[in-house]
C-alpha cells in the first residue's frame, strides 16, 4: 500500500478523517486546527493514499495529551483500519512502520492506551499481544496502558496518579474531550443542546493543551463521560445515546 505522511504543507489538502468526506465539514477543520499544533511536536500521521482509511497518528510520549510518565517512549494516538482494507495486515505494516521510525528517533517503546476486551476507539489488545504489547498499568476505569519496550532493561510507562482513579467532583454529567477526535466538533454541541433542553446538569470541559491534558482526571482524553462523579465512557455520546442514559 502507498502511504502519505501529513505535513503543514500537505495538510489542508489531504483527507485526513475516517468517516468523514467532506474537507470543509467542521469536525475536519477542528481535527486539521489540533493536528498543525502538534506537528512541530513531533507527530506523525501516517495514512493511505486511499482516502484516509488506513492511518497511525503517533507522537513522542512527552509531548502525548495523555496523564502519563512515558520518558523515551513514542506514545500512539490512534490506529485506524476500517472498511475493505481490514484483514490485510495494514494495521501490523503501520505498526512495523512505527516501530522503525521510532528506533530511527531514539526511542526506547511504544506505548498506547487500550483495554482488557475491545471496545470503541481504543486499541484491539488482541492485536497488540499479537504485535509483542503487554500491560503495564491500569486505571480503576478498566483502562490499561501497553507498552512495547525495545530493549529489556525499559522502563515500564505508567500512568499519573491523577488518572489511575477516574472521577470527578461536580454533580450531573461532565465531558473532558480535545480536538484530537474530529468527532467532537459535531457532537458535543448536540450533548450540551439536549441537556439544555432536558433541563440536565452538563458541563462540557475542552482540554486546549497539553499541560491540562496530562493533568487530566482520566486516561483517556479524547472523551471522557462522567455521571455524578463517576466515569462512564469513552464512546461518542449521541443524542439518543444520551436520552437513553437519561431515561428520557
């Protein structure tokens, strides 16, 4: 497969979004907005020539927004395969592809986050065993970091303590979510209108750098769903997701 590394001077140009055609669409522009910030931070987003089904998003795990002690390591965003191009071993080629960069660049792993059964938007662990990934912390959410070590004496990474118990304080359902997921840009405004209009507590926190984010309360930054304190998900809220929540 041919793949394309996004630049700054590719990157307005390329598709760059799973599920989402449209380059003008706001859930792109947000994505392609977080995406420049990070690239002089050394990420890389690998992706197909085939309209951006097939990608890794990567970067040095000092620089991840993500709660995390991981010095040296290279810490992986995302990996996407979706579609006709599953089952082709693409995902384990983008790995490999990690893999060398990383060694090229110093680095003495790869981490990322992912769970002990697969669930949405995070890593498959029967993939990662697969590629050599391990364990090596865990959250009381169930969320667990991997890592795969290049040499034996590593470090293991590990997550910060104010991610290892996930919750908050506030009352009603809060939302910790970056840019980093396209997605956010369209749903979070539908969660905060069906609250409003459900006369629901929400409060909805953008992180906007990197220092909130590896501060965070929770693992995962992406998205974060909490209910009274407690976490909830990761996974996309929608609309009728949320009325269900709600019972309403």
């Amino acid at each position: 497969m041919e793949y394309i590394q996004i630049t700054k001077e590719n990157l307005e140009k390329e598709h760059i979004c799973c599920a989402i055609s449209n380059n003008n669409d706001v859930q792109v522009s947000s994505k392609k907005a977080w995406l420049a910030e990070r690239l002089d931070e050394g990420l890389v987003f690998l992706k197909s020539a085939e309209r951006g089904k097939c990608f890794i998003e990567y970067l040095p795990a000092e620089n991840a927004w993500n709660p995390i002690v991981a010095e040296g390591y290279m810490y992986i965003d995302c990996l996407w395969v979706s579609g006709s191009f599953k089952g082709h071993g693409y995902a384990g080629d983008l790995i490999n592809r990690c893999v060398e960069d990383s060694k090229r660049k110093g680095k003495i792993g790869l981490c990322v986050l992912s769970t002990a059964k697969k669930k949405p938007f995070l890593s498959d662990p029967g993939f990662l065993l697969h590629k050599g990934f391990s364990v090596c912390d865990e959250a009381d959410n169930g969320i667990e970091l991997w890592y795969l070590p290049f040499t034996g004496d590593a470090p293991r990474p590990r997550f910060k303590e104010c991610a290892k118990h996930p919750h908050v304080k506030d009352a009603g359902y809060v939302l910790y979510y970056t840019h980093q997921c396209p997605f956010n840009a369209k749903y979070v405004p539908i969660l905060e209108e069906t609250a409003k209009a459900h006369a629901v507590p929400f409060k909805a926190i953008r992180i906007t750098s990197k220092e909130e984010a590896q501060n965070a309360p929770t693992p995962i930054t992406t998205y974060a769903f909490f209910a009274n304190g407690k976490y909830i998900t990761n996974e996309q809220m929608s609309e009728k997701k949320f009325l269900k929540l709600l019972s309403l």
